[in-house]
C-alpha cells in the first residue's frame, strides 16, 4: 500500500486539487494539536495513527470542533493560524481525517488478502483476520468495528471466489456481496469464517439473505415455490429457474460449511 499522500493522489486525482487540500488540513490540524496536545500525540501527526477505531474517534471529534467554529463558539480551530480557518469551515479537516480512515482500512483489507492467501488453516486465517480487525475499543467505535469486520469478510470472499458471484458468474465488483450462511448478528464466532459465506451478487445475495434460495448437501441451487410462482416471468426464469439444481461455483480454498448449509436451508421458505 503507498502512502497516506499517495493514497490521496491516487482517489482524488492530481488535478482536482481535493488531495492537496486534504494534505494541508492534516498538516493544519497536526500544528494544532502541537500546541493543545489534546490528544497526547507528543508531536507526531495524525498519519502516523494506525488504530483506525482511534482515527474515527479524531474524525468525529474534529467534526464537532468544526461545528462549533462555523457556530461561533470556542473550538481547536482557535490555536490555529487565523489564515487558515477556511479550511475547518469547509469542512476539509474532518473530510481529510474521514480519508485517513478510509485508507486505513484499505490497508487492513489488503491484509486480508494477503492473510487468505497464505493461511494453512481456516482457524489459523479467522484467527489472523480477529487481529487485524482489532480496534480501540468505545462505544463510539461499535459501528466502526462491524464496518471493518464486514468489509474485511467481503474482501476475503471475493479474493477466495475469484471475485466472481458462485451462482452466476458476474465479476462486477461493486454488485457482488459477501452473503454470511449463519446471520452476523446472531453468530458472533462465525462473522470472520469464510466458511460462512457465500460470494453473491446483489440479486442473489437478497434472496438468499430472505430464504427464497438456498444450497443442499451437494451445494445445488434450491429455490422457493414463492420465486417458482413467477417462473411465468421471462427475467424470473433467467434468474433463477435456469440455476435451479446447479451447483454452485465452489471457491479455490475454504468450502461453504455443509452444516451451516443445512440449517439455512431448513428455513426456505417453501
């Protein structure tokens, strides 16, 4: 992963003017924080933070200085170069701190990869993914913590099925999802196990999350009698009643758990 600059370069684009600005925001914000240590960062900038649940937490407390400077009222902003307060008045100190969290997480995401690729085990890669997906630990960074988890479940899926949906094959990244076998909320053990999910698109992922499709023993699409009563529907026969009994495209190392399987496939709705 380059670095955090770099990062911006690369999403923003040189042209836009958006990476230089964030830049600037995060140097304004660091001279800040230099003369009211707040934070205790004892001198070192915001882009030396690695705990992306810490980088949150920055990003909502600047949010809340911002307001407070655009609402008159007494903030950070005051031990900053009066020259420069367009910046937290428009909102680019908090934007650039919420890109300093993006680019965190892209690097756990790209840790994922890494890790799925080399695990030997599926208790060796969960155990490495809880790892990495570790953050400070505040109610504020509850949300954070699912968001990380989730997306680093999602990377793992779309690395192991080729980054294509197991049903039909479409390799659109931005349409396909990490559907979870056993629900996230309920299986707290289960939420980082590849052997859990499934790579869907959105599509099919929606239908299997409402037990209108689900897979047998043998891993062969089993669809509803609801979807069945629209095979009258010429998209709903493309969809589904062209993958019904086919098996699913099986990823290049952990296998959807059968058992789990089983149990969701005792919920379809029939």
């Amino acid at each position: 992963m380059e670095n955090f600059e770099d990062y911006l370069r690369k999403t923003y684009g040189t042209r836009s003017g958006t990476a230089h600005s964030y830049i600037k925001a995060i140097e304004i914000l660091d001279n800040i924080f230099r003369q009211n240590d707040i934070l205790n960062l004892n001198g070192k900038s915001l882009k030396t933070i690695t705990d992306a649940g810490e980088v949150f937490s920055i990003y909502e407390f600047i949010k809340g200085e911002e307001k407070k400077m655009r609402n008159g009222i007494d903030s950070i902003f005051n031990y900053g170069n009066p020259n420069q307060t367009s910046y937290p008045k428009k909102g680019f100190c908090s934007a650039a701190v919420g890109s300093l969290f993006n680019y965190r997480e892209a690097i756990i995401n790209e840790n994922a990869v890494r890790i799925v690729n080399t695990a030997e085990s599926k208790s060796q890669l969960v155990k490495k993914l809880k790892k990495i997906t570790s953050i400070s630990d505040t109610e504020s960074n509850a949300e954070v913590h699912i968001r990380i988890g989730q997306n680093v479940f999602r990377s793992v899926l779309l690395e192991i099925y080729n980054g294509q949906c197991c049903v039909c094959g479409i390799n659109i990244k931005e349409l396909l999802r990490a559907s979870h076998i056993l629900p996230w909320s309920n299986h707290k053990k289960e939420r980082l196990n590849p052997e859990n999910g499934l790579c869907l698109s959105a599509t099919y992922d929606a239908a299997f999350d409402n037990h209108l499709i689900s897979f047998d023993n043998e891993y062969r699409m089993v669809v509803s009698r609801y979807i069945r009563d629209f095979y009258t529907n010429e998209t709903a026969k493309e969809y589904f009643e062209r993958y019904e009994g086919q098996k699913l495209m099986m990823p290049n190392k952990f296998y959807p758990n059968k058992e789990f399987l089983r149990r969701h496939l005792g919920e379809l709705i029939i």
